[in-house]
C-alpha cells in the first residue's frame, strides 16, 4: 500500500478551504482543486472518495483545528470571565492567522455537509464546556440558558468583529481594524449579558446549565 504523503494531503486541505472561502462549495470541483493544489484528480481520489468525502474530511480537520487551538491554555476549572478571555484570545489569533478558515467554517456551517462533519467530528469541545459551563452556573457568574443562546451571547459578537476586520469595513461600510480595545469592550459587554441579574434573594437565576 502507498505511504499515505501527509505533505501532499496538506496542499491539498489548504487549498480546499481557499477554494470554498473565495468561490464558495459551488466552486469547489475536483479538477479545479487538483490544478490549485499540484496534483493530478487521480490523485485526489487515493485520499478521498469523492467530493463530499473531501470535504466532510476537511471540514472534520479544520473544526479540530479551531477546537484545539481554542482551548489551548484553557481549563474547565477556570472562571467564567478568564475562560471566555483565553478562548476569546486564542480564536482571534487563530482565525486572524488563518482567514479563510472562518470563511469555509461559515460556508460548512450553513451547508448541507454539516451534520456529517458534525457526525464525523470528536466531542472534545463539548467535553471541555459541560463542566466549564456547569462550574459557572453553579457559582452564579452565568444565568442558566439554551445552548444556542449562550454561543450567541458568548461567541458570535467576537466572531462578527473579526469579520469586520477581515472586510476591512465595519458598520455602514466604515473603515475597521480590530484592536484591543474592541476586545475589552466586546467581551465586557458579554460577561454583563451572560451574569445573572443580581436580585433573587429567592434563588431566582440559579439552576441547571
């Protein structure tokens, strides 16, 4: 059996995720990706069975990426502000590092490959939250909340800063560059929506994540 080239596979994710960051998936076809990447089509399909096995195969490498350099210095022990500060810091150097990253990530999101990579990913991430997310709620930093909510509170301010950053325009097509102090600002205004609102003597804003 041929030795699989990890080199080669590395091309070849990269220039994956180009394509489908700048042309979207429709403009990810297997021809148009063995030129970009310096491989013949046959070569491709050593790797991957087809199309959607390339992407749900990069996809799955890409979110495991993110994750891991997500997390990287953070613990589930920590508290709520300085968990969301490691994570805020760590996935703004990852995704300014690596823009079309975010963009592909995106595309996947609100495709139809994303259950499969979803399916196909490993649940470190949930595993490292549960208990983070648990830990908080229970020392009261963070009202009780679907899911889907918290990410949006939590995360989806600082990924649209980002966005503005990489557009090089913000609101109304201003002129934008992200800077530290938009961090501190963003991420202030976060923790304020995410703490419960200090009233209930009667344990109100307590329970389960």
């Amino acid at each position: 059996m041929r030795p699989r080239d990890e080199a080669k596979i590395e091309v070849i994710h990269a220039e994956t995720v180009r394509l489908v960051a700048e042309h979207g998936f429709d403009g990810l076809s297997m021809h148009k990706l063995a030129k970009a990447a310096g491989v013949s089509a046959a070569t491709l399909y050593i790797y991957f069975k087809d199309r959607e096995d390339l992407i749900e195969q990069v996809g799955v490498a890409s979110m495991r990426r993110l994750v891991e350099a997500s997390l990287a210095g953070f613990e589930p022990e920590m508290s709520l502000a300085e968990g969301l500060r490691v994570q805020w810091h760590n996935r703004s150097r990852y995704i300014l590092a690596h823009p079309h990253e975010l963009q592909f990530l995106e595309a996947l999101r609100f495709s139809r490959f994303e259950s499969a990579v979803m399916d196909r990913q490993q649940s470190a991430f949930r595993e490292v939250m549960r208990p983070f997310l648990h830990g908080a709620v229970a020392r009261g930093e963070l009202q009780p909340m679907e899911p889907e909510v918290f990410w949006s509170l939590a995360f989806a301010p600082l990924y649209q800063l980002l966005k503005f950053h990489l557009n090089k325009a913000g609101f109304m097509r201003r002129p934008f560059r992200f800077t530290e102090t938009h961090f501190e600002q963003s991420l202030a205004a976060v923790l304020r929506a995410l703490t419960p609102p200090a009233v209930s003597n009667d344990g109100a804003g307590k329970g389960d994540f």
